[in-house]
C-alpha cells in the first residue's frame, strides 16, 4: 500500500536558523514527488516536483532533494513568513495515469523572529 | 492567469441534506480532482476526472459523487450529510498531458460544517 510519512509533525525555529524536512514513501512505482506550502483556512501551494532519484531543486530559501526512499525538503536561513505547514505528496505509476495525490500528514514550521 | 476557483467558500448543512460544490479549473487544464482535509486524516484523494470521464476513485462512500463538464469544470456531491463529513474539501487541476507527470494546482477550498 501507498505511503507517505513526515517528519517532525512540528518544527518550530529561529529565524536564521537552517534545518530539514523530511518526507519517506513507500510505492510500487513513483511517478512523482510534490512539495506543497498551505497557510491556515487555504489551499496548498504548489512548490516543487521531483521525478528521479537524484534530482534537485530550489526556490528562494527552499531546497527540494530526493532519493528512491525519502525526499528533504531543506530550509536555509528561514524568515518568519516561511511558517506553514509542508505537505508531501506523490504519484503512483501503477494507477491510471492522472492526478492521484498521496499526501503525508504534513510537518507545520513556526519560524520566530 | 486565473487559478483554481472554488464556490461556495463555506457551507453550513444539517445531518441528512445533501450539498453540492463547485470547482472551476485553470484555462486549458483538463484535469480536476477532489481531495477532502480534516485535521486528523489530513488530505484524501476523492476522484480524478479527464475530459468528463472518471479516472481515478478514493476509498469514500458512494454518497460522494462528482462530474466533469465539458468545460472542464467539475462538481462534487455529497448525499445524506453526517457529521463527519465536515472538512475542507479542495479541488485540484492540472494539465495531465498524456504520459507526463504534471504539477496540481488547489483552488482556497470549501469549509463545509455539518450539523
């Protein structure tokens, strides 16, 4: 069975202070692995996509890594308005092409100035 | 260009009624799919529907339902209201090129609180 998990739950920070998130699954075949923010009360915010083992990508202070078992999904020098939950989710090769997401429970960052 | 737009943003329903959301996609993407957040199952994959056909299927009930029209914008229908069908329930889209991976995009997402 398809599985995400991440961790911590909860990360809570300094602003300045770098550190990781990360996010392990389990497929039969991955299609894909995303990164999403969402702030309280919206919608998740598309951030990254991840094909391959090895693959890296970066977007301000984000960087997206990934490996045949885990993603990270590393912060560096986080500022307060980086706090919101990081959701990771992906796609299972075995199910009919299409937008199937398998999301992990999220790992909510407070970042104290 | 415009994103994933959701409606009604919130909803108030009692137990037994049934409710009907709407989702309308970004220009050009054919893909929609549903997905419901509660604070302690997180987000679970409703459906996918591509070009009005039902693609993909979640483990819910047969009290929910959806439909893609052929402008791509989609409705989900829940029959019978229970309490715990409160959540956030949040539509996605995107592109879905055949045998390519695409990025999905959400909409804000309707509170729906049954009581």
């Amino acid at each position: 069975e398809d599985q995400v998990t991440q961790s911590p739950e909860a990360l809570r920070l300094q602003e300045g202070e770098s550190s990781s998130l990360n996010c392990s699954y389990t497929v039969s075949g991955l299609r894909g692995l995303f990164w999403y923010r969402q702030d309280p009360g919206k919608g998740p915010e598309f951030l990254f996509t991840l094909y391959s083992a090895g693959e890296e990508k970066e977007k301000e202070r984000l960087k997206a890594t990934l490996t045949k078992k885990e993603s990270f999904l590393h912060i560096t020098a986080p500022k307060p308005e980086d706090s919101a939950t990081y959701l990771c989710a992906v796609q299972d090769s075995h199910y009919n092409q299409g937008g199937k997401l398998i999301f992990g429970q999220g790992t909510e960052l407070s970042v104290k100035p | 260009k415009a994103g994933v737009t959701q409606t009604p943003r919130y909803l108030i329903k009692t137990r037994g009624q049934q409710v009907t959301l709407s989702c309308s996609p970004i220009s050009g993407h054919r893909s929609v799919s549903w997905y419901q957040q509660t604070p302690g199952q997180g987000l679970q994959f409703l459906f996918e529907y591509f070009s009005e056909t039902q693609r993909n299927k979640g483990n819910f009930p047969g009290r929910f339902s959806g439909r893609q029209f052929s402008n791509s914008r989609s409705e989900m229908n829940v029959s019978t209201l229970e309490l715990g069908d409160s959540a956030l329930y949040l539509c996605a889209s995107s592109l879905a090129k055949a045998a390519l991976n695409t990025e999905a995009f959400f909409g804000q997402g309707t509170r729906l609180t049954v009581v």
